[in-house]
C-alpha cells in the first residue's frame, strides 16, 4: 500500500470563531466540525492531514516552517493575514512545499482590500467562495496535483 500523503492544514487568525463569528458571511459550522470532515475526506483520499489554527503570526510561521521534510503539501485559510502577510509568504515560500490557498467567502465579492492575496501566486491553486465545501475542494486539488495530474 503506497504511504498516506501527509498535509499540513492551517488556520489563520479568527477562524476559531467560526459558527459564532459573522454567520451570515461565514456560515454556522465550527473549525472542529470543518476539521473532522476533512480528516474523513482524506483519509478516504490515502492522505493524513494535521491540523494547526493560531491567532499569531509568528505561531503559524513556526509550524509552517516545521511542515518541511515531514509533510508533502500544505492546505491553508491564511484569513486575514492573506492580505498583509509577507512574512506567511515566505515561510510558505521556505517550506517548497506546494500550497493551496482556500477561503470559505468569495474574497472577490467583498471588500476591495480582500482581492489583494500575497499567498496565491506561490500557491498552486486558490478556491474561495463555496464555504466549508473550499478545504474539500482545495484538498482534492492539492492530492491531486500531488498525484501529478496537470
Ligand atoms: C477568509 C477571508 C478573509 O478575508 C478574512 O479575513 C477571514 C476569512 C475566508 O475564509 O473567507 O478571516 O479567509
């Protein structure tokens, strides 16, 4: 059996809040319940995923640069950090790990400051806008660039 595809699934800040925090935007399910169908999904997939959710920049930095040799992709909301975050970047940029950027509303169709990502052009794919159905679909895009599909 071939080994389980290891990624590395980040939260940015706030995102602890979701279920509470602006429903009308974010919806009503939890960051727990986000988790556990997508360690399902994964597992159905053949990959192990680690979950990792801080309100501090220089924590997630740190367990993404940990992410390198021991993880083969990573999947990130970096919320609102997307937009201002050099430092995310290049800790993602230093791990040369492939990325999938995802967001559970459409940055697009919001405020003008939310179009501004510093992760999307390092990532291999970004998708926004389909609630928590964008980390399956990130998920999915990610294994399966993994697997080498174009
Ligand atoms: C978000 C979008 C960001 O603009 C915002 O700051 C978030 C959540 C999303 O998942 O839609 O915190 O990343």
């Amino acid at each position: 059996m071939p080994e389980a595809q290891r990624i590395l699934v980040i939260h940015g800040p706030n995102l602890n809040l979701l279920g509470s925090r602006e429903p009308d935007v974010y919806g009503a399910t939890t960051l727990a319940e986000i988790d556990r169908a997508l360690e399902a999904a994964g597992k159905e997939a053949g990959a192990s995923l680690e979950f990792f959710q801080s309100n501090h920049e220089g924590e997630l930095v740190e367990r993404i640069q940990a992410a390198a040799g021991a993880a083969e992709g990573i999947l990130i909301n970096p919320a609102g950090l997307t937009h201002t975050s050099v430092v995310l970047r290049d800790a993602l940029l230093a791990t040369g790990l492939p990325v999938v950027e995802v967001h559970l509303s459409n940055v697009h169709a919001r405020e003008s400051f939310r179009r501004t990502s510093l992760v999307s052009d390092v990532a291999v794919g970004v998708v926004c806008g389909f609630g928590p159905a964008s980390y399956r679909l990130g998920l999915t895009g990610l294994l399966s660039h993994l697997q080498g599909s174009p």
